[in-house]
C-alpha cells in the first residue's frame, strides 16, 4: 500500500491508505477528474489497486472506460468518488495533474 515512506496520517481511516498524491492543478469541465469530483488540493488516498504513485498510470490503462474507486481526502474529510478513466479531449486519461506527497 502507500504507507510505505509516508508519514501517517489520522484522517484517512485505518484501511484506507495514506495520501500519495494531491491533485495539483483544476481539472477541465469535461475531464474524466472533474466528471468524478476531484478537485484541487484532494489528497488522493486510494485509486484502484496502486500501490505507489508511479503505477498511477498503469492503473488508469487497465481501468480504461471502466469504474475505478478513488478514495480522497478533502479539506480533512474522507471522500469517496467513482471515476471512469478515458479518453477526452486532452490529454490522458484522467485530466488532472497530480503532484506526489
């Protein structure tokens, strides 16, 4: 999981993983993040079944038009989201950058 060099983190809950990953920049309209409710500062707990932030992209490929959960925390609240990665009309599959934690 994630945990692993990360510092611990109360909010996310004790089978969630910890934060890897914040959402750095505002997601297009029509993005498949902005379509799932990611929004800027969410700090990504768990997105599928990544393990570290590099397999960010594998994951979205092998979850191409298909559902993938997307666990966040947001302004300290834990979120749950629904996005379907896919092809828009930008670039990749998710439409957001992503800074790692």
């Amino acid at each position: 999981d994630w945990r692993r060099n990360r510092h611990i983190n109360e909010q996310c809950s004790a089978r969630a993983p910890q934060p890897a990953a914040a959402a750095a920049a505002a997601a297009p309209a029509v993005s498949p993040a902005a379509a799932a409710g990611l929004n800027v500062g969410d700090q990504i707990c768990k997105l599928g079944e990544a393990l570290e932030v590099t397999d960010v992209s594998r994951v979205l490929g092998e979850f191409e038009g298909r559902p993938l959960r997307l666990e966040v925390l947001r302004q300290g609240a834990e979120e749950k989201l629904e996005l379907v990665p896919q092809q828009w009309s930008g670039a990749g599959l998710l439409g957001c950058q992503l800074r790692p934690l």
